[in-house]
C-alpha cells in the first residue's frame, strides 16, 4: 500500500474521532421553563385543633378523657361552642366526669351545652333545660293511651283530656279536649332512650318535660279524667316551644263533646 493512502486513511479516521469527541462532550440543552400559571395560588387552610367524640357517647353516660380526642378543624368552620385546645388547653381534664345530655356521635364535635358536670344528681335532673320540670303521669301499659306503646323518649306529643263533660250536658255525657301540644317525652316507665333502634318497653308512666305552671294544669288534669298521648310527626314539631291550651289560666277556646257516640266540637263559655 501506498504511504500516500496509508496518510489519507489516518487522516480520515483522526478526524472521525475528534468529530465525535466533540458532539458527545456538548452540554445537554437547557430544560424548558415551566410555564406560567395565570390563578394566584390557594391560600393555605389554617387549622384549629378542636375536640371531638372518639366513640359514640350515649345519653346520660359519664364522659372520660378516653372517650374524646383532639382533631384539626377548620379555623373558618369553628363556632364558639366547640372546645379548641387554644382556648382551653386543658379541657381534657377538665370534661372528666361530667354527663352527656344527649347523644354524640363519633367524630362530632363536643359542645358546652351537651354536657354537664353533676356528680351527686340523678339523670333527669342533669338532662332538663334551665326553668323546665320533669313530671311523670300514668299511662295503659298496655299502650292504649299511648299511641300503641310507639311513643318513645324524646318523641313530642299532644296530651288530651278525656272525662266528664261539665259543660251543660247530660250524666254520663264525656269530653275529649286538647290541653298541650308538642310537649317533650322525657322516659316511658324507667326508659330514658331507645336502645339500637328496638321500640323500648311500655311502662306505666310517661314522663314529660314541662313548665313549673305546665305542671299544675297536668296535675289537676289528672284529677279530672284521662290523659292521653298523641304521637306527633317528626316533620310537625315547633322546636323546643310546648303550646298548652289553658296556660294564661284560661280554658281553652273550644272542645269535642262524645254524646251518645257522635263528637261535635263547640265553643268554651
């Protein structure tokens, strides 16, 4: 072979090799630029740490640090009647003993007014509103003068007094007349809630949440006839207000009078 081809062919392979030392040595391109977003970024949420139920707390049970928790809640969401650790660090320690007025659910969160601190009374007296009285009146046990033994505690009713009809008619001649409505049903005999969704066992007594002066009217009430339970619907209820008839001592405006098995309704005198 030729020096002059042997020269060509060095030359040629000298260059292949700076050729490719220089492509495999350039830096990689640049990465592009992220791009630009034109919604302003969210805000960050801020957080309270606020205490909740770690379990369902039932009626009328002892509420213990075991059976709360703290959470984060939303500051936004926060209402005065929570209890937040920033307010009342302590309130773990503070809640122990005290009595649930009602039901509380897993998760929700614990409130001021759904507990209360009583070591020496009885239940009723830890449930009942400020001002309001618990007062107990016979019922059948066997459920005819309580709609069929469906009323359970914390249902509402009307209560109607059966008896005598004094107003002008014949011996023996009876009146059936509404005196409250959407009174709350407190315990039905010693059942003081509904247990699992089962319809509690009828007793002989209903206790009801009423008024001291509400107390006197069911009391002589009492004396005069029958008192009977009358199931409300749930989608009737007027929240905590009980109406009753003959509350300002006045009787009420009107009343049904049974004669001989025909009711007409007529006015009060």
């Amino acid at each position: 072979m030729k020096k002059s081809r042997l020269l060509f062919m060095g030359l040629a392979i000298a260059s292949g090799v700076i050729a490719w030392m220089l492509t495999g040595n350039d830096p990689p391109p640049p990465e592009p630029a992220p791009a630009q977003s034109n919604q302003p970024a969210a805000p960050a949420v801020e957080l309270e740490d606020v205490l909740v139920a770690a379990h369902n707390i039932e009626v009328g049970v002892a509420v213990n640090p075991e059976d709360v928790s703290w959470i984060q809640w939303p500051r936004s969401a926060v209402t005065d009647a929570m209890i937040v650790r920033s307010r009342t660090p302590d309130a773990v320690a503070d809640i122990k003993g005290t009595i649930s007025r009602s039901v509380i659910y897993e998760g929700d969160p614990l409130r001021r007014d759904k507990l209360i601190k009583s070591q020496n009374a009885g239940y009723l007296s830890t449930i009942l509103p400020e001002g309001m009285r618990a007062m107990a009146i016979n019922i059948d046990a066997g459920g005819s003068t309580s709609a069929g033994g469906f009323v359970l505690p914390n249902d509402r009713v009307d209560i109607i007094l059966v008896g005598q009809d004094d107003d002008g008619g014949k011996p023996g001649d009876m009146s059936a007349q509404t005196i409250m409505q959407n009174v709350r049903v407190l315990a039905i005999g010693q059942n003081i809630q509904e247990k699992n969704g089962e319809k509690v066992v009828v007793g002989s007594t209903a206790t009801l949440e009423v008024t001291p002066r509400q107390a006197e009217i069911l009391t002589l009430s009492q004396r005069k006839g029958q008192l009977s339970l009358v199931l409300r619907s749930i989608t009737e209820r007027k929240g905590d207000k009980t109406d009753v008839a003959q509350d300002s001592g006045r009787p009420s405006p009107s009343l049904t009078i049974i004669r001989f098995g025909t009711a007409s309704t007529m006015g009060k005198r």
